[in-house]
C-alpha cells in the first residue's frame, strides 16, 4: 500500500534527508526495534538499530500514548546532531507510521461488518491529523535565555527568563528548573505561557545563552546545604542555588551572559560584570563563614567566598 508522507517531509523541511529517511525505510534498514509501554503511565519509548551502508545507529522516540504526540527523538549520527533530525528518524518515524496503519487495517477487516464505512474515514483522517500536529510543534526560530540574579539569607540565586529572538520583549519564567533541563536532555517539545511549543535542544538556543546552558547541565546534580540544614539539589523550583563550589564557574558563565539583578524593590536592572579595583572604606561584619557584611562608602554590601575569589 502507498503512504502519503506530506507531512513527515514537511516537518523534516529538509529535502536529502527525507529522501535518505525514505530510501533507508524502503531497504528495511531497521535491524531491530523494541517498544517498551510499561516504564511510564503517559509515555512509550522507542529504540531501534538503523543500518545505514557499514554503520549502525540507534534512534530513540518518546511517544505520548493517549494524543500520539512525539516527546522527543534522539539519534548518534552526525546529521541529527546538526540539524536536530536525521534519515535514521525518519526512516523510523516513516516504520512506526506504516506499522500503526496496519494494525488499524487488520482490525477493521477483522471487524469491518461492525464498523461503517464513515466511520472508518473519520478514523483514517483523524489519525493522519494526530500524527502530523505531534511532528509540527519544532519551530525553527533561536531562542534566548537571560538570567535574573538574587541575594536571600546571604545565598545567591538566579532565575531565567525565555523569549526569542523574534519577539525579545516578551519573556516567560521558567517555573521549574529541572523540568526545563530534563527537556533539554530529552530534546522534548513544549511551550510556556502563550509561547508556542518548540524543541528544546542546546542548539535551538542562540550564542549568548550556550554558556548558561552549558553551566546548567553541568551541575544539574549539584547539592547545597540550607541554611536550615537541609541538603538538597541546587534546581529547587524556579531558582538555581549557587553553592561554594559553583560559585567561580557562575561568574565566569555571567561574564559571558544576558544577566539581571534584583535589588530591594526594583527589578530587571542590568548586571554588570567587573574586575576593576575600587578605593572604599571598609567596615566589615561577619555573619556566618561563607558571607561577610561591609559598610563600601557608607553603602551596605557583602562578599561571598568561592574557591579562588571573593565576589562583591
């Protein structure tokens, strides 16, 4: 039977690499393949082995089993790592798709004298919509994360903000931390506020914002201790806690990044990253051993040891 694949080519939106996709789907390129429903309530993965000419590939699909909607796909090779798809996923989309039509065609042969003939059509024309709108929701536009740093009970912190480069103005807040960096990993597809859903890959967020990526996967395991005494991780909602040992690197990644600060009332004023040497007079008190209290020209101010530096 021949399958129209319209919309798997424009989700692709790359010509040689559909066509690649179609050819290695064609010479049933797929060594193997495994579905595994039962590790997760919402969501089916995928693994499979593709064979492409002398090497062999493993694609990975996630799959929301209620909508059909595709969570993430992940490929070793070197087409997927530059443009966020690859042959090897569209061969195993184009398998996936190709099997699902089967079972629904053995079905209603099995049970076609239940079943009208509208209904069938119905059935046959809302699958291809499920299907194409869980492919259609990557855009293609770079997107920007800024940082907004806070001082609480002597500790800093930082939040981010998301807009993208179309529409720079409109920022949304990361809610939760680890579940935006646990969709970085799994290259998932969501949105926030009114943003439309996009993939979250390192890749689809611009230059400026790859240095506070980089830093975030780094030290998504990272542990701090509370002030109360509790150790937990330093992704704890909304913020990022920056313990002793991170707090070098953070500077450094701030050097580099689009960073706010809040001080008292006000909000969103730009930070601004210095190693000059300012004269002050200095009064200093100390509040605990990581954080000192001074009086900088009769402005009160603080320091916080890291490793190598003290940061004012």
């Amino acid at each position: 039977m021949a399958y129209e694949w319209d919309w798997l080519k424009e989700y692709i939106n790359n010509e040689s690499i559909f066509h690649k996709g179609e050819k290695l789907h064609q010479e049933h390129a797929i060594t193997s393949m495994e579905v595994d429903s039962n590790s997760s309530k919402e969501l089916k993965f995928i693994h499979a082995v593709v064979k492409d000419q002398k090497r062999y590939y493993d694609v990975n699909l996630s799959i929301e089993k209620e909508s059909g909607h595709i969570r993430g796909h992940l490929c070793d090779c070197a087409n997927h790592e530059k443009h966020l798809n690859c042959e090897h996923c569209c061969a195993l989309i184009m398998q996936m798709h190709e099997e699902e039509q089967q079972k629904n065609e053995e079905f209603i042969e099995k049970n076609k004298h239940k079943i009208m003939k509208p209904a069938i059509d119905l059935m046959n024309a809302y699958e291809e919509k499920l299907v194409f709108a869980a492919l259609a929701g990557s855009t293609s536009f770079s997107m920007h994360l800024s940082v907004h740093l806070e001082l609480k009970q002597n500790q800093l912190i930082f939040s981010l903000r998301l807009s993208s480069l179309r529409q720079r103005k409109k920022q949304y807040v990361i809610m939760h931390m680890e579940s935006f960096i646990d969709a970085l990993i799994h290259h998932e597809s969501k949105g926030y506020g009114k943003m439309e859903p996009f993939l979250h890959h390192p890749k689809t967020f611009d230059d400026e914002s790859q240095p506070l990526i980089t830093f975030l996967m780094t030290h998504r395991h990272d542990f701090i201790t509370l002030p109360n005494g509790t150790n937990t991780s330093v992704m704890l909602g909304k913020y990022c806690y920056v313990n002793d040992l991170m707090l070098d690197e953070c500077f450094n990644m701030l050097e580099q990044s689009d960073v706010h600060y809040h001080e008292s009332n006000q909000d969103n004023k730009p930070f601004v990253y210095t190693k000059e040497r300012y004269p002050f007079v200095l009064d200093v008190q100390s509040v605990d051993e990581r954080f000192y209290q001074f009086q900088l020209n009769s402005r009160p101010s603080g320091i916080l040891r890291g490793r190598n530096f003290g940061y004012l």
